[in-house]
C-alpha cells in the first residue's frame, strides 16, 4: 500500500515531452531529476510541472489564469485540449536549458 502522507505532499510532478513528440517522454518527482536525466542524455524539449489530482483546466481557473468567457469553454471537447503557458516549464536544447542564462542542470 502505498504511503498516503508521501502522496499529500506531492502538489506536481515534471513531464518532459521531448521535441516533435506527440506523448510525454519521462515523468519525474522533482526538478533536479528531471535536468539531470536531460543534460545525461543531451535531449530537445520541454519540460512541465504537472499539477496531480486535478486537471490542467481546473487548475487554471484555480489560480486565476483562465476564466472560461464562452459556453464552449466549458465543454469537455475544450477541456480535453486545454493547456496553460502558465504552467511552469523550461525548453531544453541538446540537454542544455534555454530559458536560463545561468543554467541549473
């Protein structure tokens, strides 16, 4: 059984969806893991801190960075395709980040 105190902690988890990939590539508990997988293997993409236990939908409305101001926004054929740029995340090149100038991983 799993331990259920881990798991209340646990807010996201990094997906890294590699470049010209149509479905994620890895999925890591921490920021640290994730560039240290990256920078190892020298890959291309993009790499998301996931909210769990909600959608990305949910979230955003959550946080106050998307309000639904159509009826089709509240659709499940919407829903289905939502993502926010709000999400946290970092563009990898050759393993290396592009966003940061003083480079973490």
């Amino acid at each position: 059984m799993a331990d259920r105190s881990m798991s209340s902690q646990i807010t996201h988890v990094w997906v890294f969806n590699g470049e010209q990939s149509h479905l994620p590539n890895a999925v890591f508990l921490s920021l640290e893991l994730a560039e240290t997988g990256i920078k190892k293997k020298g890959v291309s993409g993009i790499l998301t801190a996931y909210p769990i236990n909600t959608s990305v939908y949910e979230w955003a409305i959550q946080n106050g960075v998307f309000r639904p101001k159509h009826s089709y926004q509240n659709l499940p054929e919407f829903i289905q395709r939502f993502t926010s740029a709000s999400l946290e995340h970092y563009h990898y090149e050759n393993g290396k980040n592009c966003d940061d100038s003083n480079e973490r991983a």
